[in-house]
C-alpha cells in the first residue's frame, strides 16, 4: 500500500519545533493510518544550547515489519538551522493494511503489486546542504530512464555511463548484500545500496589550526536510493543536486579515474628502468591510456618503483659471514684500548652536546638537498622520508646504490 498521501497530510509542512511535536505527529500517523514505526538509527545532538529541546541530529524511522519482512518504508529526520525536519521518506508498504488486503503473490508467478509512485526528490525547502552550483535532475531522468532492473550490472552499467557522460563521480555509501546461500547472491547482489556523490559527507575535524585538513568532503546532497522490490532494484529515491561544479573535464583530475591498471602498472616499470625524465613518463600514460596524469603521480610512481626495487635487491644481497680471530686478552694492542675517561664522557652526553654535532651535517645535507633542481630534490626528499620511517620502526638501514 501506498500512504505517500496521508504521511504527507499529517506531518505538513515536514518539519517541527522540537522532538515532542514530532512524536505527537508520528503518533496521529500511525493512529490514522495503522502502521508502527520505530527508530533503528539515531545520532545525538552534544554540546549544543537546543540539545533537551531537539534531543537528536538525526533520526532513521522504519516500518516495524522490517524485521520479519522485506518492508522498505523509512523516515529520514535531521536537525537543520533550528527544526526537525523530515529529509527523506519512503512510504509504500508490503505487507497488510487496515482492509485486510495484502500485496502478495497471486496465481500468476509474478506478485500483484501497485504501481509504483514517482521517485521521490527531496523538496527544496528541506535541502540545506549549502549552495546548489549544479542540478542534473533533467539529465539524470534522461539517461537512467529505467526505474527498475532485472540485474545489478544492468543498474551498473547505466550509472557508468551516466557518470562518464556527466562527470558526477558516484561512490556506494550503505549497502546490505544478498546471503551468499540466496539466488540473487549473484544476480540482485543487494538487498538496498546507496549511491552518493564523492564529495558527500565533511571531513575530520583536526585540531591544527594553521593547516586545513586535506579532503574533498564538501557535505554534497547528491545521492541515490536503491531498494529491492519484487525481485528487481528500484530507485527509490533520489537528489542530483551538487554544491559544487560538476564537468565531464573536472572528472578527469580525480584519483579513480586516474588509477592505473595493473597492465598499464607493469608497462610504466618497464619504462621506469630506463630512469626516463617526470615529463616524458606524463606524456606517455596521457598518450597511450588516455588517463589524465600529474607530475606529483610520476614521482610517486618513481618513489614506489624504486622502492620496490630496493626491497628485491635486499632480498638478494648475500650476507656477507665475518671470520674473527678470538685473541688472548695479553696480546690486544694497548693502542687500541679506549680509556675509562673516553668511555664515560660517551655516556654523559646530553641532547645539546649531540644536537651541536649533528648541526653542520644537517646543515650539509639541507645544502645537497635544496640546490638540486626539481626531480633530484624530490627524489632526495623521499629518500629520507624512508630513512627516517625505518629508523621509527627500530630498524638499520641498508644503503644501496644503484
């Protein structure tokens, strides 16, 4: 049964001045229209002047047959710019109504089900996800005309090709798998998914307050519902708004659509022992593979290829076996023997005497460091980046030249 109507009827206008109206919204609901919901996930709200007036951040209701069922109905609710407000919903049910009528199967060997309604959009006055740069609602229905699949990789397949025409990156946020033992284990794949755009969510907060945190989470809204419904994927529920600029040539600067295959990885080592310059290799893999590729992605690969190839010559370096000859105490050279003194003034160095010694040669390697041009300079620079993780890890390093 559908009750999109009479939810939309009894909650208007989908957002309340604090979580007792809410309560006593939802409760004439389920009072006038028979149905249970309970709240599967909740976020508190902490620190915050509103927090006993509020109680919640956010709030996930769900039909209360979902646990013996398949029911998908839900109710999204989140704390915005002081109110409650009903965010998401889906209100289509599988199971009995107040007239004893049940949406089941019937002699046919396919389920009598109602027509779906038309996929659910969040209202613009429920969306405060920051400013809206980009909308692709007309040309997401254009390209993904379909509401329903038969397969997962049918939905795959559009969503791709919906992406590469767009530039929308899409990545799968929730989801929850078909048992392994089940028939659409390998066919559905997912019982529910959720798409969102890359740039959903906000960042870590860090506590350093002159270096801002390095992530493209920008709290984007867009994102699609995926649900299972009669043995086919449904979209639910979608929003194809971006609060940021979305281009088909801006796709191509991201990390997934500049990854290598390991094909193309094995190509590239091969040209790698040849020590070619950062721009020739940046040309080459732009060329041959048609992939956008920065400078800094050449030096990382250089920095991995080396690295690697260090690790095997390590492998293979014979260790070298050291016949001493156990003297006599009598016969040691008195010219070798260190006296107590020295031996004692070795222990007795503090930092700053140690700090003092090591000035000119830090000062020495900052010099060879720093005049070197550009490839060289970074090459050194990850040089010692491996030096001193090694020496964290407890461990002696081995120099080996190349």
């Amino acid at each position: 049964m559908d009750y999109t109507d009479a939810f939309v009827n009894s909650l208007q206008p989908l957002y309340f001045a604090s979580f007792d109206e809410l309560k006593l919204r939802m409760k004439e609901f389920e009072e006038s229209s028979g149905l249970q919901y309970s709240i599967k996930r909740s976020v508190r709200l902490n620190d915050v002047p509103q927090r006993d007036q509020f109680v919640y951040k956010y709030i996930q209701y769900v039909c209360a047959y979902q646990r013996c069922g398949h029911c998908q109905s839900f109710i999204n609710v989140c704390h915005s710019y002081g109110t409650l407000r009903v965010c998401k919903y889906w209100m289509v049910h599988s199971h009995l109504d107040n007239n004893g009528l049940v949406e089941g199967p019937s002699s046919s060997s396919e389920p009598v089900l109602p027509p779906l309604p038309p996929l659910l959009q969040v209202p613009d006055h429920v969306s405060d996800d920051g400013d809206i740069l980009t909308d692709q609602t007309s040309i997401f229905k254009e390209l993904v005309p379909l509401r329903h699949f038969s397969s997962f990789s049918d939905l795959e397949k559009m969503l791709t090709d919906f992406q590469q025409a767009t530039g929308c990156l899409l990545v799968k946020r929730n989801s929850i798998r078909f048992p392994p033992e089940s028939l659409e284990h390998h066919t559905l794949v997912y019982k529910s998914l959720t798409y969102a755009c890359c740039h959903y969510g906000n960042g870590r907060v860090r506590s350093i307050k002159h270096q801002p945190p390095k992530t493209r989470k920008m709290n984007c809204p867009c994102e699609i519902r995926i649900g299972c419904r009669a043995k086919k994927l449904h979209i639910i529920a979608f929003v194809m708004r971006h609060n940021h600029p979305v281009a088909a040539e801006l796709a191509e600067n991201y990390p997934e659509n500049r990854r290598l295959t390991e094909k193309e990885k094995d190509e590239i080592n091969d040209i790698l022992k040849s020590s070619p310059s950062n721009l020739a290799v940046k040309e080459h893999i732009e060329r041959r593979f048609g992939k956008h590729c920065s400078l800094n992605d050449v030096r990382q690969m250089k920095y991995r290829f080396r690295k690697t190839q260090k690790l095997r010559s390590a492998r293979n370096f014979p260790s070298a076996k050291l016949d001493c000859e156990i003297t006599e105490e009598d016969d040691i050279n008195p010219a070798y023997e260190l006296s107590a003194e020295t031996i004692s003034s070795w222990s007795e160095q503090t930092k700053d005497n140690k700090l003092s010694q090591f000035v000119p040669y830090s000062q020495k390697l900052a010099e060879l460091v720093c005049s070197s041009d550009n490839e060289i300079f970074y090459e050194r620079l990850d040089f010692i980046k491996e030096l001193i993780e090694t020496w964290q890890t407890g461990k002696q390093p081995v120099l080996l030249t190349l």
